[in-house]
C-alpha cells in the first residue's frame, strides 16, 4: 500500500511539475482518476486490458473507449452506476472482486454488447443488476444476494452462458430456469432447503439430457437430495450435497 500510494505522488508531482496545473489532478483517496488524462498513468494498460488492482479507488475511473477487459480488484469501490460503463462498446469482462460494493445500478451492465464475464465476489451486493444474454461466466459469490436479489427468470435467456457461481449467499431456491449450455452451477453454502423434480430436468420427456451441466455444488445448504431421486436423471453427474 506504501508503494501505491508513493506511486500516486510521484505521477501527481510529474503531471503538476510538466503542467503547472495541481489543482486539475486528484489522486486516492480523494478521487481515482485525473480529469482530462489518460487513466494508463494511473493504472496499467496492456493492450485492451486495463488493470487498476489495490490502488484504493472508491469509484470505477473513466476507461479508454477501447478497453476489452477491466480489473479493479481490492480496492474501496462502494457503488456501480449506469454511467460507469457506458458506450464501453469492446467490454468483454469486468472484474471487481474484493471491493466495498453495496449496489450496483440495474442497468449499469446492459447495453454492452461484448460483455460476457462479471466478476463481482467479494463485496456487499444484495440486489443483482440486470445482465445482457451475451454473459458466459458470472460470478457474484460471496455477498449478501438473497432470493429476492435475484430478478424473476433472470438467466433463461443467456443461451451462451457457461459458469454461474453464487457461492455464500443467502439463496432460498434453485434460480431456475437456466439455459442448456451452463456448465458449472455453484451455489454452495446458501440456504436451499428444496428441489423439484424438474428444477433441471423435463418430466414430460425422458429423453432429454443435459449433457453440458456436470459441475452442480449445492453442499452446505439445509437440503437432502435423496428425498427428490428424479432431479437429477437427466444429469451427467449427481450434484455434489447432503444424500440424508
């Protein structure tokens, strides 16, 4: 943290010494980012990769227009607003793990058409966003999501989607529907107390088979999955969780 927050005076000294305008910079942690400059002179930028890891950020600072994937984790960024990522037209993954995030605005994510991978673990969320169909891995474990955080259908119709985790939240059920391509479903460590027979399988055909979704955690929630035998012939693999 000494050498990030080092690294930030000795910029700030440069840009004010090459400039002769102080008052036109702010640094952590009065503010994240310079007006007007590029945020490559605070951050890292490799290519169309912007990494902005522990630099004590409180907000998401401006990105170049061209930016493919951000990372901004462990620092203090407390709220996602729509305007945060707004025409970012190339954004293909965000990555926030380990902030101080309480709410994300619905929108914020919506209207980015290459975005495929949220990662928001690690903070304080309970309401998820609204997320474009484009998504194929998103990641919200460990936060404070609970059933009703979570919008009505909210993943049936991201039909690339590959990697839902919702790890260590509050979760009463099972979000179905989900789409047949998911992959792995984690959602250990919640408070799932029941299953339906066709939470993942269709009853009414025998011959349907998701042949994609062979990673199911549900260990540490309060359900017995032998009590629904059913559920789960349709699976490659039985899910991983309490049988008694």
């Amino acid at each position: 943290m000494i050498e990030n927050a080092s690294r930030h005076y000795q910029i700030r000294d440069f840009l004010t010494s090459y400039y002769g305008m102080s008052s036109f910079f702010c640094f952590p942690s009065s503010c994240p980012c310079i007006p007007g400059m590029p945020i490559c002179l605070l951050c890292t930028c490799l290519g169309g990769s912007v990494y902005c890891d522990d630099l004590n950020l409180d907000s998401v600072p401006p990105l170049p227009k061209d930016t493919t994937h951000f990372y901004a984790r462990y620092n203090r960024i407390k709220k996602i607003n729509k305007s945060d990522f707004a025409s970012m037209n190339k954004l293909k993954r965000i990555d926030l793990t380990h902030n101080e995030i309480t709410s994300i605005e619905d929108r914020a994510f919506m209207g980015l058409p290459e975005l495929e991978e949220v990662v928001i673990r690690e903070n304080h969320i309970s309401q998820l966003p609204s997320f474009p169909e484009t998504m194929t891995l998103i990641d919200a474990s460990h936060n404070n999501v609970g059933s009703k955080g979570i919008h009505r259908e909210a993943f049936k119709d991201m039909t690339g989607l590959l990697y839902l985790y919702l790890t260590d939240n509050h979760i009463d059920y099972i979000p179905v529907p989900l789409p047949d391509t998911l992959r792995s479903l984690h959602l250990q460590r919640n408070n799932i107390q029941m299953m339906h027979e066709d939470t993942f399988c269709n009853l009414q055909d025998f011959s349907y088979i998701r042949r994609a979704l062979e990673d199911i955690r549900l260990d540490g929630n309060p359900i017995n999955l032998s009590r629904t035998p059913q559920a789960y012939i349709c699976l490659p693999r039985i899910p991983i969780g309490d049988l008694i």
